[in-house]
C-alpha cells in the first residue's frame, strides 16, 4: 500500500482507499465516483451504462469502516459523489481481480454468462458484494443481489445459472455475514492482502463536513436530475453525520433517522414488524443497489407524486422531525407536500428523522404497477394502513401516486372509511368515492384515464388482499 | 470451449472504444441536436457556444470538406443538417472541446433558429400522402383475387407492432486518429467497418485507402450499430482532420436514445381466407413501415419483411405489399430480425383472427399449415429440408403441450381473477443477406514462424460468439490446439469490403472464408510434409500440433513443419473469399432464391394475467430450435436464451412513447424499460433438435443470432388468449407491445375494441 499524498484532517482534499491505493484528492467532492475511476484513475473496468443508476454497469464495492470491521455494500459509482467516499474503502472490479479468475468469474466464464462483456464487470462486483455483504448465502439471494444489473445480451438465464451454482458452493460453507473476509480470501473471491488495504481508515479522523454545502443524502435522485449542479462543491453529504442514521423505537413510534438508506428499513426487524410486508413491498421499490444508497427522507423532499415510500408514508400517517436556524418543529407527512415538487421546508431546514406509531395491529398493504413490474417507476401506487377494532376499520389511512401533482393522502376516502366495517357495499362506495379525488395526467407512465381506473382498481386489491374472506369472496383468487 | 473473450470481460479488461487510452491532446465531440422535429434550419447561432471554456471549434455542414452525406443504401441523410431539419435529435453542428464536459456545456448553449413546418409521425399519414422512401413493393403467389370465393371463412383486421430501442449497453461511439500523409485511423463502435470506412472517406472527400477502420470488440448492438455507427465516426474524423487532433465521439444514454434509430414500429391491414380443414387458402397484407426521416436500411428491413410474411406457412395463395413511409423521426434501423418480426406478428394476428371466427384454437391452423419440402414461398423460393413439423411437433411432446392446456383450462376454470393463456410460435427465418451482394466475406490467416496462427475476417465480434466459432474452425482445420490460435481485430486493412455482421451470417460467412484460407494453408503444409516424410501429401494430416502421415504419428511436428516450410519460402499466408452459391434474386419479377437456407424452430410460451391490476408474468417459455450441428451450443444456447428474453420485452414491456411534437418521451432508462431479471420467464428452456443438419453453411451448423428473438411474439398471443378467457366477449386485438394499461383496458373497458 502506497500513500500517495500525506494530508490533514481540515484541509479540502479527499482521503479513501481505492482498491489498495490511498488516495488524497483535490478533486470536486460533487464529481461522480464514475468519472474519477475512469478519468482520473484509468480503472476502465467500471463503465458508463446510463448515468442514472438504471443498469448496474458502474457498479463498485464501498466499504465502510466501523467497530466491527469494513461493512461493504454495492452502489452505483455513477450517481456517488466523491464526498461520499472519504475515510471509506474503494473496491472497483480491478481491485477484485487476483491471478486467476475468483470464483465468481468462474462461474460466469463456465456458464457463458457473459456475451458482449460490457456488463459483466458490473455482475461480477455485485455477486461478490452479495458473497460479502450481510444476506445470507443462498441462490434466491445470489439473484436479488443482481437485480439491479442489466444484461442485454444473455437473457439472465445464464446468470441465473451461474448465481445458483454461487449460492450452492458457498451457501453452507461461509462464516456470518462481518466475518466473512478471511474465508472469502481463502477462497479466492477476494484477492490475497484485500484486508490490509483499509488499515489506516478507522483511525482516521473524519473531516467534519463543510459549513454552506449543498445538501445530499444518498444523491440517488439529485445526481440523476442535475449532476453538474454539484460540481462547483462544496457538499454536506449526509451520510456523513450519524445523528441522521439508524431505526429505533422511542415511546411507541417507529423513528427512522433521515439518512437511513431504506435496504436498512428492509432489514430492521423493527420496522418489520411495525409494517407488515414491507419488505416485500420494498423489494418492488428499487434495486438492492439503489437501496443501499437512497434514502427515506430523499424519498420525501424529491416529492415525486410517485415517490413509493412517500406513500407509504402518507399512510401510515408519519411525521417530520424538521431543524432549522429557526429551531426545530414536527410536521405530519400529510402536511408537507404542497404543489407539484414543492414542500413545506424553508430554506436551511432540514428532515432529522421521520416517525409514525408502532400501532399494535396495524395491517398494511402496497400495490403497485409499472410497465415493468420490479425496479420501475410506477404508473399507480397506493398503500393502505389500518387497524381492526371490534370488526371495524379504525385510524385509516388511504394514499395514492400518479393520480395528482403531490403524493395524494386521500383524506375523504380514508375518513369515510373510518368505523366501518370491511364489507363489499363499503368498498364499493370507497373505491367510487376514491374516483373524485384522483385527478391524473396524460404521460409516459399511462394515460389519466387508466390511472384513474387502475388507482381504484389497487385500492380494491388492497382490502381484497387484507380481507381475503369477506372482500376477496373467498376461495381462490 | 468456452468464448475465448469470456475470462477478460468477467475482469473488467476486455477494452471497449470509450476504454482505449487517450492519446495527448484528445479533444471531444458533442453533437448538438435539433430542437424540432421538421423544419427550415435558419440560423446556428454558435457565439456563446466557443466562447465557452474549453471550446475549441463548432463544426456544421459547412465545414464538411467532401460530401456532408452518410446514407448507405439511399443518400438522403446529411451528417450535419443542412437546409432543412427533420427529426428531432438531429444533428446539426458538432461541438469539439478539451473535455466532455466542457463539449457538452457548450452544445447547450447553441441556438438554433428553425422554423417550423408541419411533422408527420404516421406511417398511414405518410403513405396517403405518398411519401415513401422507395417504391412500394409487391411479392405474389398464386392470385389471392380467385381464391376468396373458395373459402370457408375470410376475415380481416389490423396489427401494429411499435419500435424498440436497441439499448446496447455500450453506447455509439469513435475515435478517429489523424496519422502522417493523410491518413485516418478510426477506432468505431460498428458492426459494419466498411461502412464507417466509406462514410469518413465520403465526408472527408478522401479515397478509401487513406481510411482505417479497427473495432476491438462493441458492447452489444443487435443491429443498431449497423448503419446507425457511420454518423458518429465521420463526425469524429470531421472534426480530426479539421483539427489534426484526435478527437472522440462518445454518446452518453440519453443522446444515443434520442438520436439514434431503433426498430421499425410497422402498421398492417390483413386478409386471410381458410377453408373448412383449416387450410389457409389465401392471405393478403400490406405493411406500413415507419421508415423515419431516412432510408438508413429501411428498404432492406422492408424486403425482409415481405419475405417473411408468411412466416413458417405454406399459403397457396398470397400478395403481400410493402411501403417505406417517411416521417419526421429518427430513422429508424436495422434491429435483430430486421422486419422479419413485424411481418410474422401480422400472420399471427391474421391466424388468430381466422381462430376466433372459426372458433378453433388458433395451434390447430398453425398446425395444419406449417411448410413441408418444396413448399413454394411468396418469394419463389422452395424450402429445403424443412423442420418445421418436426420442431412443432417436439416442442409439443417434450413439454407436454396437451397436459398443459388442460392444467390452464382447470385453473381459468377455478380463478376468478387469474387468467392463464398458452401459445404456440412457430419461427421459419432465411439465412442470407436478402441483398446478394453482400452475402460474401474475406478472411487472412497467417501462420508465424514458431507455429502460431493469426486470423483476421470481416465478422466484428459483438458478444454473439463469432470470433470463438471462427477460431475453432480454423484450429479444426490446421490441426492445431485452440490456444495456438489468435483471433484480430476487425481491420478495414487487413480484410477489406467487409458485409456488416449481421443477417446472423458472420459466423456462415466468415467462418468459411476462414475455413477456406486455412485449407489453402493445409494444403501447403501437407505438402512440405508429403516431401519431408516420403509420402502423399493427401496422407498427411495435423492434429494436436503434430503431424501424422498415413494414420501413423512422424516425428515431425507442426512447429518443425512451418519451420521448414518458410525455410522452403512457402507462403504462410492465406487470403480466402466466400460467396454464398446459388444465391439470385430478381427485384423486378420478385421472384428468386435470397436464401441459403431456412432456421426452424417453435416455441411454447405460458402466462399468466392477474385481471384486477391488468398485470401478468411469463411462466414458462420453452423452444425446440434447429440449430443444425451446432458449433458451440453453449454459444448458442446463449443467443437463443438472449433473443427470446428480448423479443418477450418487444412485445411486452418496451414501449417507445413520442410526444405530439415528436420529442422521445421514453429517453431514459427509467422510462424506456428493458426485461431485467424478475421479467425473464420463470421457466426458460431451449432444446435444439437432435441429429439436425445442414449442408449449406460451414461445419454443418445453422445461423442463430436471429431466430430466437421471434419466439418472444408468442408471449403476446398467450397473453391474448388468457385475456380473452376473462373476457371472452371481447375480439382480439393486435397492438404490441401488451402494456399493462392495454392489458387493463382490454379487462375493463366496458365495450369495443381496444384504442
């Protein structure tokens, strides 16, 4: 290991290990990681697919240091800005590469699973990121983790193969996820001397982020819409600050810090509990590759009328932990949306932490449709939170995207819902009433008449779904 | 074997042209849009464009020294827009600057004053107002006139099938390198050197011998880098020879899918008669291609279609009209199957149609008509050694087709909400150029002093495994062990005149030129060898790098052997040239052999639809396919498994969307939706037909690249068929692809026929 540059906590350059390089550089902490691998540091391995986190091709480990070692997960280098990776450990397809071919690239060259090969470095980073990473070891989880990669050529079949074959010979065989680096190496999926590499990164003390930057939580959006905005720098990345990080309960409610990227939500027993199935809604959301990066709040300020989590969010009735030079306020999710693209956040606030009540009994339910049904932006969302007491719906909660200028909290639906019990007449007279407040446009996702039928056709799947007897008419779907 | 290419892609260091070192002083281009999608270009205003940090020139069609002109088959596309604009994303200057981010700050700030002129987007539109590409074309058997009296039933309708976007995951890009005395080297993302080569010598208005085309490998294509790759090269060698720099060209993702062509979305009006036993008597359709703004290849794609209207059927009676309609959007291109899919979506529609009015499930007439040995085509050509019974038949028994429709007939019995459909897709699919003059390739085997072998062809390796299956013949045919040989690059100066791969043929073609110089070097040596051991030289053989002599081992082996043959001064190098025999078409008679032969196949495709949100999965798509003798089935399982997932996103989930003005709506990958992993079909089975063969193509084997892509129109027959048993009151409709909202629509819309 080479140290390039010595620096000092304080001064504008930025400390990471790239592969088993340190690198200090003055470059622009708003530069995407992408340009700086190839431009700067020729690892032409990773490449340029789309620029908007859509196909996986820039795909690169981050490992983050803490307590009990170097965490790593996949992110897009094409949408993480350099600020992102100071004090972090860097690990590009190079940095995979040993003698021979790892056992994932094995399995790839065995099965044909690369034709034209300008996605393979991509798969083979998020495979071994998999192999590494905090799921456990099995072919259905070999596959998850390529799903944010797109192939043209083979099909998937191949990859599929070659994912199994992965999830067989490691699945009995690797140590819990955290301790899996030595077994890893031993086995040649990560190279001989991969663990020294990030020696210096935990001592480190980290460089407080700039005063005045623009703010970024996981950049999964804002790097897609307008990635030149960042350049000039400075930035406040927000995975920076821990204040803004992780899932607890307090007094009842479920708090999840702002900056939590939402593959965190899917893994927190917590919040698994508090909202049955959302892990599996999740799934449908974004790619494992997006998750690990984008984050809830980010989800709330881009204020997409679309946005998945905004909905459930709108269902759930959460609220807004805000801080501002003003002080701190609290503000229902219901409340923040107010035009198209515009929120109730005045200039230098920031969302700390979004919260909603762990309701004991809550039944939660998401549906969704896109032109493709995983990893698509939806034509229709909606999501629907509700108790049962005494056999009748209680604090209902009823949202719909697509079907206005703002994620839609249907407020008339939701309260005439409320006291009555699940039976077909009054999810009838939901779904007609759930008609007059849905106003969609024509786009490329659909036309406002299919969104407005589709919405009241997901809105009766979600009590079909909930009340498989009385609403779903019983026996088979 | 494994695609020698595999180990250093899973690496990361199979180099693609945006992965090449720079050379000093690389400058970069950007290409700056029109705005509008047809008009008078009046003004560029370039000002606040060079003052731009970093700008080094702004070039347009002014600054074009030889022909500002790329059409290929029609020259009707300028590089540069000159006059007049007609499409959006057409390029009309060419920013050159340090960086590409500088280039592309700048293109920004270009203005550009069009005024407008009233655009035309449909195909229909344009064919009434008589604005064709080329004269429309005609193909007829028989008289469809005298047999629709004859006829048990005659229905007609209407298909239409949209575009598809190419989305190779390497986007168009080149390098052009200016060397001494007048010279080019451009390094080009295409599939048809030759054509960059003759496009960059036409704008530059130099020969082509001071042009240099290399392509180390593309990053996908499926035809969208056939003719599609020239404007980007000759922009980039534009702006080097201006600038005696290099200078590269590189598309980001939203550039390449406004401004690039992508398959041609197609509208059809069919007819088709059938008599009581299900025999189709006569079939009548025309085609309505939107071509785009150009021709680029769009005559040819339309020839492909005619050819294969009739899909994998033996219609007596049949007249099938072709137009090249020209409209104001981006010229649309070569894609994988190349108007063989639009075509054979409107026979299916046209069967399923006759299946509805006769009240038989559709299999039943795909069965009853599929093309047996000396069936004539509407093109005058006869079919030989037809698979089309055997693999309909097999695909039926290995999958248990009967088990299957009943399994589907009990579940849509049992679900209220759920609706199950089956299809069956025959494919019969001709292997050639149709355009005979291309069906010919060039190939250059050395062998070097030590032994080793180097080969170069025409064929440009896109992932499809050409240059794997190349190799191994010629190691097949020098007797020598696959690592002794080494596959080129694709180089204008070492193979000239090179067909574009594509047609599926660069493997038949290529793969024989090389068969061919390798024979002629064999020859040689065994002839050196016949001296050396005191034998014939039709006795000696070479395996394994050694030499044998009358079945026997010598203690003679290859190395010695080329040792001494270049001491004897025996030329160790052989250029070879293949042209397809028996090839001849008369464009004015519309009658001939275009093909060397026909690929067969069927596929079985199972769907299912959830009626309350009009969304539906794939379950199982499983094909028998002839492969003739395979060269390297997992090649080839690979392109079979690839063209179907891709054909299933034609027909379902890739839609392109323009708005009323002619912007692409769909210009972004989360937009413009390709199958990623959760969309391919829980089952995906592949089984080539066993003991398949096939005299007219190299080693026996049979062209694959193709084909496959076409079993994806099953989907959307399997998706009808499970929406029609939701409502089975509702007619068919033929309007690909089957977005959800059609889907939904179909489910739900109280009446009617979908919109």
């Amino acid at each position: 290991m080479q140290n390039i540059h010595s620096t000092s906590p304080g001064d504008s350059t930025i400390h990471f290990v790239l592969n088993r390089q340190v690198v200090d550089t003055p470059a622009s902490p708003g530069m995407v990681l992408l340009d700086f691998l190839r431009r700067e540091h020729r690892l032409v391995g990773t490449k340029e697919g789309c620029r908007e986190g859509d196909c996986g091709a820039c795909t690169v480990l981050l490992g983050e240091p803490g307590p009990d070692g170097v965490r790593y997960r996949t992110v897009a280098s094409c949408l993480l800005p350099l600020a992102a990776v100071a004090d972090r450990h860097v690990v590009t397809i190079e940095g995979l590469n040993h003698a021979t071919l790892t056992p994932v690239q094995q399995a790839i060259v065995d099965e044909g699973a690369t034709q034209c090969g300008f996605c393979t470095p991509g798969f083979v980073v998020a495979l071994t990121g998999f192999l590494l990473g905090d799921e456990e070891v099995c072919a259905e989880q070999a596959l998850a983790a390529m799903e944010g990669n797109i192939c043209r050529c083979t099909g998937y079949v191949s990859l599929v193969r070659a994912a199994r074959r992965l999830g067989d010979r490691f699945g009995s065989g690797l140590p819990p996820p955290g301790q899996r680096i030595p077994a890893l190496m031993e086995a040649g999926v990560l190279p001989p001397g991969f663990d020294e590499a990030t020696g210096g990164l935990g001592e480190r003390v980290p460089v407080p982020p700039p005063a005045g930057g623009m703010i970024v939580a996981g950049g999964t959006d804002l790097f897609v819409q307008d990635p030149e905005k960042f350049l000039p720098g400075p930035l406040r990345s927000l995975d920076r600050e821990p204040g803004l990080h992780g899932i607890r309960v307090e007094g009842g409610d479920v708090c999840i810090g702002a900056a939590t990227p939402t593959e965190d939500l899917l893994q927190s027993a917590e919040v698994r509990a508090a909202v049955p199935g959302i892990e599996h809604y999740l799934r449908l959301v974004s790619s494992r590759l997006m998750r690990h990066r984008a984050t809830v709040a980010g989800n709330l300020v881009n204020a997409s009328p679309i946005g998945d989590l905004s909905i459930m969010l709108l269902a759930l009735d959460a609220v807004l932990d805000i801080s501002g030079e003003a002080g701190r306020r609290t503000l229902p999710v219901r409340s923040f949306f107010k035009a198209y693209k515009d929120v109730d956040l005045r200039p230098g606030e920031l969302i700390e932490a979004i919260r909603w009540a762990s309701t004991p009994g809550r039944m939660f339910h998401f549906e969704k449709v896109s032109k493709r049904r995983y990893l698509d932006i939806a034509s229709v969302n909606t999501a629907l939170s509700l108790t049962l007491e005494g056999g009748l719906m209680r604090r209902v909660g009823l949202s719909a995207g697509g079907v206005a200028p703002v994620p839609l909290f249907l407020a008339e639906t939701s309260a005439g819902l409320e006291g009555q019990p699940p039976e077909p007449a009054v999810v009838d007279e939901a779904v007609t009433r759930a008609g007059s407040e849905l106003a969609p446009i024509d786009d490329v996702r659909g036309s406002a008449d299919y969104k407005r039928r589709l919405a009241q056709s997901l809105i009766r799947a979600h009590f079909i779904e909930l009340f498989p007897e009385s609403i779903g008419g019983g026996g088979s779907p | 074997m494994k695609n020698f290419d595999t180990p250093g892609h899973t690496r990361g260091s199979s180099p693609f042209i945006d992965d090449l070192p720079e050379l000093p002083g690389t400058l970069h281009g950007v290409a700056v849009p029109s705005p509008v999608a047809h008009g008078i270009l009046r003004d560029l205003d370039l000002s606040a464009a060079l003052v731009t940090d970093g700008v080094v020139r702004v070039l347009t069609a002014g600054n074009v020294p030889g022909e500002n002109q790329i059409g290929g088959i029609i020259p009707d596309e300028p590089l540069l827009a000159e006059g007049e604009v007609h499409f959006v994303g057409q390029p009309v200057a060419l920013v050159v600057a340090d960086s590409p981010l500088a280039a592309r700050r700048a293109a920004k700030k270009v203005r550009v004053d069009v005024e407008e002129l009233p655009p035309l987007f449909d195909p229909r539109e344009a064919a009434a107002r008589g604005m064709f590409i080329a004269p429309p074309r005609r193909l007829v058997l028989g008289d469809p006139d005298l047999a629709w009296p004859g006829c048990e039933v005659v229905v007609e309708g209407r298909a239409d099938t949209g575009g598809q976007e190419h989305l190779y995951l390497e986007m168009q890009g080149a390098v052009a390198v200016p060397e001494a005395r007048g010279r080019m080297v451009v390094h080009s993302s295409t599939q048809a050197p030759t054509a960059v080569q003759r496009a960059v010598a036409g704008v530059l208005g130099w020969a082509m011998n001071r042009v240099e085309v290399n392509v180390p490998r593309l990053g996908g294509a499926f035809g969208g880098k056939e003719d599609q790759a020239n404007a980007w090269a000759a922009l980039a060698a534009l702006a080097a020879a201006e600038l005696d720099r290099p200078v590269k060209v590189v598309l980001q993702r939203h550039e390449d899918l406004r401004m690039t062509g992508k398959r041609h979305p197609y509208s059809a009006d069919f007819k088709i008669g059938l008599s009581r036993d299900l025999r189709i008597q006569a079939y009548e359709v025309t085609l309505y291609q939107n071509s785009g703004a150009a021709a680029d290849l769009s005559t040819a794609v339309l020839e492909r279609s005619l050819f294969h209207a009739t899909n994998s059927y033996y219609i007596p009676h049949v007249r099938v009209t072709g137009m090249c309609c020209r409209t104001h959007l981006p010229p649309f291109t070569a894609f994988r199957g190349f108007g063989g899919p639009q075509a054979m979506f409107v026979m299916e529609a046209a069967i399923a149609r006759a299946a509805e009015a006769l009240g038989v499930p559709a299999w039943r007439i795909q069965d009853r008509n599929l093309l047996r040995d000396q069936d004539e085509l509407p093109c005058g050509m006869r079919v030989h050694q037809s698979q089309a019974r055997r693999s309909f038949d097999e695909v039926r028994e290995r999958f248990n087709f009967e088990g299957v429709r009943s399994d589907i007939d009990r579940f849509n019995a049992e679900h209220r909400r759920q609706k199950q459909g089956l299809s069956l897709m025959p494919v019969c699919f001709g292997i050639s150029f149709t355009n005979t003059m291309l069906n010919q390739a060039g190939a250059l085997v050395h062998v070097y002093t030590d032994g080793s072998a180097s080969v170069s062809t025409g064929a440009v390796e896109m992932g499809q495994g050409v240059n794997t299956k190349i190799l191994r013949i010629v190691a097949r045919t020098l007797g020598l062990d696959e690592g002794c040989v080494h596959m080129e690059h694709t180089n204008t100066t070492r193979v000239a005149n090179t067909s574009p791969t594509a047609a599926s043929s660069g493997a038949d073609l290529n793969g024989m030129a090389a068969l061919l110089a390798a024979q002629t070097l064999r020859e040689r040596l065994q002839a050196v060898a016949g001296e050396l051991l005191g034998v014939s030289a039709a006795s000696v053989e070479m395996c394994h790098g050694q030499v044998l002599a009358e079945g026997a081992s010598r203690e003679l082996s290859w190395a010695g052997l080329v040792e001494t043959a270049y001491q004897r001064r025996i030329n160790l190098s052989a250029q070879a040239l293949y042209a397809t025999p028996h090839l001849q078409y008369d464009k004015q008679q519309e009658k001939g052999t275009p093909f060397a032969y026909h690929v067969f196949g069927t596929a079985m495709t199972r769907v299912t639809v959830d009626c309350l949100r009009g969304t539906y999965t794939v379950d199982a798509v499983q094909a028998v396919h002839d492969a003739g003798r395979s060269l390297d089935p997992l090649i080839d399982r690979g392109q079979a498994e690839g063209g179907i997932v891709q054909g299933i996103g034609w027909m379902t989930m890739e839609d392109l969307v323009y708005d009323a003005a002619g912007h692409l709506r769909s210009n972004a990958l989360s937009t413009y939706k390709v199958p990623d992993l959760h969309a391919v079909p829980g089952m995906l089975e592949v089984a080539f037909l066993e003991d398949a063969d096939n005299p007219r193509a190299v080693m026996r084997s049979k062209a694959i690249g193709e084909p496959p892509f076409m079993y994806g129109i099953g989907t959307y027959f399997a998706l009808l068929q499970a929406l029609q048993a939701f409502r089975p009151d509702r007619p068919a409709f033929f309007e690909a692809p089957m977005t959800p909202e059609r889907v939904f629509r179909f489910l739900h819309d109280p009446s009617g026929t979908d919109g």
